[in-house]
C-alpha cells in the first residue's frame, strides 16, 4: 500500500512538471525589434568610417609568452621572408609589421636599450634599431642608435630624404605614395611612420603619456607635432638597403 502512495505521487509529480514546461515552450516568443533601418547597397558608401583606435594584439598574454613569441615565432618569420620569393620590399613591409605588435607597452627611457619586448625599458632610437636587427638586418644596434635622429634616416634610408618644417605636409606626402615604411627624424625623437589603407601611423618607443612603445595616428602624435623639423625617407626606396637585407651582408655605421 504505502509503495503505490508514492508511485501516485511521483506520477503526479511529472504531470506537474511536464504542465509547466510544455507552458514554458507554448509561451510567445519576444520580437526583436530594429531600432536602425538596415544599410542598403546603395547608401553604403556614405557611411562614416569607424576611428581607429589602438589595440594591443597580444594583450591576453603575459609579458613572458609575449617574449617567447617574439623569439620562437616572430623573429624566425621575418627571417623566412628574409629569404622568400615575394618581393623584397612587399616582404620587408610585412616583416617589420610583424615584429611591432610584440613591442607595444614596453617601457621608454632616455638610456633603455634593452632587446627584449616589454621587459626592461627603451630610447626611441633604440626601438628603431633593435627593430631593424631582429627583422633581419645585419648591423650594430649600438651604434645606429646613438646617431642623431636625422642621421639614423640618413644612414638607413640613403640620401634622398626629404625635409619638411610642418606635419601635415609629411602626412601629405606620405598619403600621396603607395604603401611604404619611413623613419622619420624629429627635433630630438625617431620612430617609424606606415601607410596603411590610407592611413599614416607613427610607431615608435614615445615619451610622452604613458611613455611606452606605441601605434597611433600621425595626425594625433603629440611628439610628432611637437617637432620644427621632420627628416623623412623611405626604407623601401633604398634597394641597397634592402639587398644588405636579402643577402644578409653587413651594415656599416658612420659614428658621428
């Protein structure tokens, strides 16, 4: 008797249960509602571009994974570009921008030289040529980054730089030309200027803000607009250059 008791209520049990599920299913569904129309081909063209904002790649990662990327993976790929069938400049292009990334949040200072990303601190000319040894130039970080500013472009991108007294005519300029990799001189600060999709980024070990290594537009770069003077050339312009890269020949610097 007192098993049937509860073979009942388990019975009634389930009923109950299968009672407020099958509620649960039956009970409409909420309409989701566009509170925008849906751009149409026609008027794609005429939407605003989203701003570009930084953003660090490697973020989710400690400083320590970064650091055995760069060696494992980053550097060994540009010294496979090094020696690709790809053009040498399209390759050295794609080379250099897969280095950066590694670099963002490193820490700057006026005498840091370390070649390792985010551990220890770095100068700006450092940056430059730390950045220009590990994507596979022969040549001695030391002394290219004790050159002045001007004379680092100079000694990297040959003499046909070009100078210019205000910024909007180095972005001008740069804009104007087909995708290239620069370094730039300033009044007392080097870095790296990159055309992309029409965009012109300066990257470099900055010491302003948070005064560490960074990607940002040019037309936004307090150091860039706090310069009288901007020593410009083209890295991919100087075949000599990039043949010292291709064939793995050294360097000379002229120390000053």
């Amino acid at each position: 008797m007192r098993n049937t008791i509860f073979i009942l209520f388990g019975l009634l049990a389930v009923q109950s249960c299968s009672g407020e599920i099958q509620a649960y299913k039956t009970e409409a569904e909420p309409v989701l509602k566009l509170d925008t129309p849906v751009v149409s081909i026609d008027t794609i063209n005429s939407v605003q571009p989203v701003v570009w904002s930084f953003s660090d790649p490697y973020e989710k990662l400690s400083d320590r994974e970064v650091l055995k990327l760069y060696n494992d993976s980053l550097k060994p790929f540009a010294q496979r570009l090094r020696t690709s069938t790809i053009s040498s400049d399209s390759a050295f292009y794609e080379a250099l921008k897969q280095l950066w990334p590694a670099w963002y949040g490193t820490t700057w200072d006026f005498n840091g030289y370390t070649h390792k990303p985010r551990e220890g601190n770095i100068a700006c000319g450092y940056f430059v040529s730390t950045s220009l040894r590990d994507v596979g130039l022969k040549l001695n970080r030391y002394d290219l980054a004790k050159l002045y500013s001007h004379a680092i472009c100079t000694t990297i991108c040959g003499t046909q730089v070009k100078e210019f007294s205000l910024l909007e005519d180095v972005i001008s300029h740069i804009q104007n030309r087909p995708k290239d990799i620069y370094i730039v001189g300033l009044d007392s600060h080097v870095g790296f200027l990159i055309k992309e999709n029409n965009e012109v980024f300066f990257v470099h070990s900055n010491y302003l803000g948070e005064s560490v290594v960074t990607k940002e537009l040019a037309e936004n770069s307090e150091a860039l607009e706090g310069s009288n003077m901007y020593v410009l050339g083209s890295i991919l312009s100087n075949n000599d250059i990039l043949n010292h890269w291709q064939q793995g020949t050294t360097i000379q610097i002229q120390k000053e």
